[in-house]
C-alpha cells in the first residue's frame, strides 16, 4: 500500500465583497491507493470545493497537493490539463454536467478527443466507446442519444464512463448520487465499487449522506466549516465517534424501530458566516460541551487511538 | 409515447443539425412565414425583371392617383408613377437595409457581448457601462439624431441603424455567454483538459447560438420598421429613390381619397416583418434541444 495522493494544509478562500470566505482552510489527507476517503460534512462546509481544490480546478490559495509524489502546485496550468489522464472527476448533478449539444458518443469521445488518446484510429475509438459503454451498464443503442432523452441515472453512467475514459487512477466523486433517487443511487454505488475492485481505482468520495460513504468508504473524514475536526477508518468512526459534531451527525441519522420513538437530538443553532471566521474552534459556539478555551484557541488535530483524529481537545472528556 | 419515439430517433443517430432543420419543417408557422420571406426576397431581387426600374420613377402627368387596375395593380400616385414597380423596388432598399443592419450588429455585438461575458470583472465594466450610456438614448432617437446631425445618406443611415442596434444585443449576447459560462459542462470540460478555444466553439458557441441567432432575426424585423420609420420622417431613404417608409410618407396627403397608397406599402411592411417574425420563432423551438416534437 502507498500513498496516491496527499495535501498538505491546503487552503481556498474566495474573496467576497465583505471579506475573505474560508471555504476549505488548512486540510490535510492522505488517501492509500485503491482505497476510498469519504469526505462528508453539511452543506456549504466546503467538501466540494475541496474536491475542486485538489484536482485545481479550483486554483487553492495555498499549501501543497502531492501525487504520486509530485507536487502538483509547481505544474504550470499546460501541465496540469495533461494530468486530466491520471485524475478525473464525477459531478453532483448528472443534468448540467454534460452539454447538451453533444450525443452520448461525443460526450464519451470528447475527453479522450482533447487528449488525442487514439489520434486518428477512430476504430480504436469506437471500440474504447463500445467497452465502456458496456463497463458502466449503457445499452449501445443509446449511442447517438441525447441527455435529455435520458434519465438521471443512465446520464450518470455517462459521467462515469467519461471519467473512465482517460484510465485514471484518482477520481473525485462530488456527491455523485445526491441527485439520483435511492434505487439508482444504490446501482450507482455498486458499479462504482465494483470498478474499483476491477481496477484498482482511488476515490475521494464526498457526499453528505452518512448511509452512502458508510458503503463506500474505508476511511473517513468529517468536515466543518472548511476544516477537518475528525478523520478515522470507517469501522472507527461509526463505533467511537469522537468530535461532538461527528457524534451529533451520527444522532441524526434515523434509526427505523418500531415502538421506540427515540428522542431526536438536534444542534441548536447554525454554522457561524465562513466569512473571515473567528479566532478558536468554528464549532464553539454550537458544542454543547464548548467552554472558554474554545472560543480562544483553535484545536488541532490530534491522534486520539491509531488512525484516529480529532480536532477537540476535550473529546475524552466529554464521551 | 415522446420518451420512445425520441430513442427511437436517437438510435437512427440523426445529428443534431438535421434534427434542428427537421424540428423547423414540422413547425407550420414558421415554414410559411419562411416561404413568405423567400417569396418577398425573390420579388425584391427580381425586380427589375418583373417591372424596369423606370417605371417606377417615371411620372407620367396623364395617369396621377388612379386607383388600381390591370395596367396599374397597385394604382398610381400623385405624379403618376406606378404604385406596383414602387412597392417592388422598395423592397431592395427594406430587406437589404434589415438584412445589413442585422448582419453587422450581430458581428459586433458577438464580439463585444463575448469579450464582456466571458472574461468579466473590469472588461465586462468597461464595455457594459459604455453601452449603457449609448442605451439611455432610444435606439430610433439616436438614428435620427446621427441622420440628422451628419446628413441624409445610405452610410449614414447604416451606421445610424446599427448603432441603435448594438446595445441591446450585447446584453443578450453577454448574458447567454455568462449563462453559458457557469454551466457544470464547462468545469467538465475543464476537467477533460480542454483548453480555452475548445471551449469557446465546441460549448460556449454552441449554447449560445439560439437565444443570440432569434434575436438578430427579431431585430431585423424591427430594422425594417426603423428604416421605415427614418424614410418617413425624411431622413432615411430619400425620394425619389423608393422605399416602403418614404411610400407611406408621400402617401400622407392623399391618403382619404386614394386609400390605396397606404395599404399596398403598408402591408407589405407588415408582412415582411411579421414573416420575418414567424421564422424567428420557429428558429427559437426548433434550436432548442429541449422540446422535442
């Protein structure tokens, strides 16, 4: 097992006209290869724009990103586009993420089009199209259809296959089933598990849906407010979640039992402006454990047991 | 029903502008606004075979203000001349002036439209804020003024025109651009490695278009009236040179006794633009990819 991918403190603000927006704001990781990172966290924590961030095309505001050992920040933008063969993308919404214009074969053409993979062999090409059309469960008929004569999964699949069609190792899953009602979402995920066992890929996956990366994933990271409070191996953090926010997460998830009508916890208050944050831990002001400490320093990282991190301080305490 | 017949059309694997034309055949508003248009541009351009370009303008004293009859269709006016060569010759002047006046605001407005949509921020301000100064004024006020202010001519005239135009479709064009710009397909596209060129003609370009290209047909409808509007003040296409506007104009005095000066003219300016109006809507569905059948 090596590592693929790696950052270091990387960092995106969006400049705002009231200021900076901290939307992912010193975040390291590293994902093993042919392993999965969930990524979750509620809307607007910044797991997008740090999926964004990692492959650039969110230019990050600092810290360094480390493939296969190479520093990607020290690419030039020329250099970067090629690394579109070794790292590609899955997007949220299967509707807007493929143009329009294009028929299913130009969709799944076009990137390996820009990157002249078979120059003029277009035999080698409708071949490659063929098998992955076939790879991803797409009827070959479809070949000549439009996105808008699909529906949200078939148009999914299209995504899918056109992420696979450079052979990439890395793929960044943004919410890809977050649109899809849950029996496609389920064949989704399937297929994408399945590709990674066939092939050995890498995801970071980012959802916010615990039920979906608690499938997929072998580690897991919770983000807040642009920042890491909790990174553990799947099995860990479901058992022991540490961080006040992973716990209340894992509260809310409903829990189908007859009888027992659990008396739902729920965080009062909601997530402080990203923009230009206070000094201290971004949770404070919601933790029901929070105390003057909080509000003063921000809490690092910490290994609570073996893989297991924590950005709370007094997470022992407050199990 | 729609669902199967669009696969099954899918599997034929028509392409897409075969699509677009087969979507314009079907739409029967816009097929016979177009062959209205043909025919009217088919007039126009054989006009000086259908009736020679002097009798129009020869005024013959023995035959003023005669209503319409076989040796004169459309009547005579007030200093003889035949109303019918008068129609038929005005309308080079109304189709090759919207055709014109369309044709390079489109180009310019692309371009403008483009630059500010595309890179935004300060160059969009620019552009933008010079356009809005010029849009204050009312695009036919302004042609009047620039008419007015540098002398009666086709040049003029056309510039006059044009620059009446331009604001307002840069904003259209800009808009679609920046529409088009944020779409997730772009960031795909990115993401693929594509580079800036590829962008802007194979996704930006293309999505794009239809709003843009029904626009500019639009726009020529409303040129027709505009130079119509310029001839009949006196400022647009002079005397005794034909044009529908000016027929309208002369036609003024007279128009109690001898109603049909003002109704051929008239009606020609309104079905030519209202023609010119049906093929712009129909280009509108056809273009979009979206409705189907």
């Amino acid at each position: 097992m090596s590592v693929l991918i790696e950052t270091q403190d990387l960092k995106k603000y969006f400049k705002t006209p009231r200021g900076w927006l901290h939307a992912v704001d010193g975040i390291d990781f590293q994902i093993q290869t042919g392993s999965t990172l969930g990524v979750v966290g509620e809307s607007g924590c910044g797991k997008s724009t740090l999926g964004r961030a990692v492959l650039r095309l969110h230019e990050p505001t600092s810290g360094k990103i480390f493939y296969e050992g190479k520093d990607l920040m020290s690419l030039r933008k020329s250099e970067m586009r090629r690394m579109c063969t070794e790292m590609q993308m899955i997007f949220q919404d299967p509707y807007s993420s493929l143009n329009p214009r294009m028929s299913v074969w130009q969709l799944i053409a076009e990137p390996m089009l820009i990157n002249r993979m078979y120059g003029g062999d277009k035999d080698a090409l409708n071949r490659h199209i063929e098998d992955l059309m076939d790879t991803v469960g797409l009827a070959k008929r479809l070949v000549h259809a439009y996105p808008h004569e699909l529906d949200g999964g078939r148009r999914q699949r299209i995504g899918v296959a056109r992420a696979l069609s450079l052979n990439p190792k890395f793929i960044v899953c943004d919410e890809p089933v977050s649109a899809l009602d849950v029996s496609i979402q389920a064949q989704i995920l399937n297929l994408l598990m399945d590709l990674q066992d066939e092939r050995g890929l890498t995801y970071m996956f980012i959802t916010h849906d615990l039920s979906v990366v608690k499938h997929i994933s072998d580690e897991i990271m919770v983000m807040y407010m642009g920042k890491c409070v909790e990174r553990a191996p799947k099995g860990e953090l479901f058992s022991n979640p540490a961080h006040p926010y992973t716990r209340a997460l894992l509260r809310a998830i409903p829990e189908p039992s007859l009888g027992r009508r659990g008396e739902l916890q729920v965080l009062k208050g909601e997530v402080a402006s990203p923009i230009n944050p206070k000094p201290g831990c971004r949770f404070a002001h919601r933790c029901p454990y929070a105390r003057q400490a909080c509000a003063e320093q921000e809490a690092a990282l910490a290994e609570i047991s073996p893989a297991h991190f924590v950005a709370c301080p007094f997470c022992g305490e407050t199990k | 029903m729609a669902k199967v017949r669009a696969a099954a059309g899918a599997e034929k694997g028509v392409s897409q502008n075969l699509e677009i034309m087969r979507r314009f055949r079907k739409n029967r508003s816009a097929m016979i606004g177009l062959s209205i248009f043909l025919l009217i541009c088919l007039l126009a351009v054989l006009a000086d075979v259908i009736v020679p370009y002097s009798e129009a303008i020869t005024q013959v004293k023995g035959a003023r203000l005669l209503p319409p009859s076989a040796e004169h269709l459309f009547g005579t006016d007030n200093l003889g001349r035949d109303m019918f060569a008068r129609v038929i010759h005005g309308a080079r002047y109304s189709i090759a002036f919207a055709l014109a006046v369309s044709a390079c605001s489109l180009v310019i407005s692309v371009a403008l439209g483009g630059i500010a949509g595309y890179y935004g921020g300060a160059t969009d301000n620019v552009v933008m804020r010079a356009l809005d100064v010029i849009m204050c004024i009312p695009g036919d006020l302004l042609a009047l003024c620039i008419v007015a202010a540098f002398g009666t001519n086709l040049g003029n005239l056309l510039i006059a025109l044009i620059v009446g135009q331009v604001p307002a479709t840069v904003r259209i064009v800009r808009a679609t651009i920046m529409g088009v710009s944020s779409a997730d397909y772009i960031e795909a596209a990115q993401c693929h490695g594509a580079g800036d060129a590829r962008i802007i003609a194979r996704y930006i370009v293309p999505n794009a278009m239809g709003p843009v290209i029904v626009n500019a047909t639009v726009n020529a409808s409303r040129i027709i009236i505009s130079v119509s509007s310029l001839s009949f003040l006196g400022l647009g296409i002079q005397p005794p040179a034909p044009e529908w506007g000016n027929l309208l104009a002369g036609a003024r005095e007279f128009m109690r006794i001898c109603p049909w000066l003002v109704y051929f003219p008239g009606l020609a300016l309104v079905i030519t633009s209202l023609s010119i109006n049906m093929v712009g809507d129909g280009l509108r569905d056809a273009l979009d990819p979206k409705i189907r059948d």
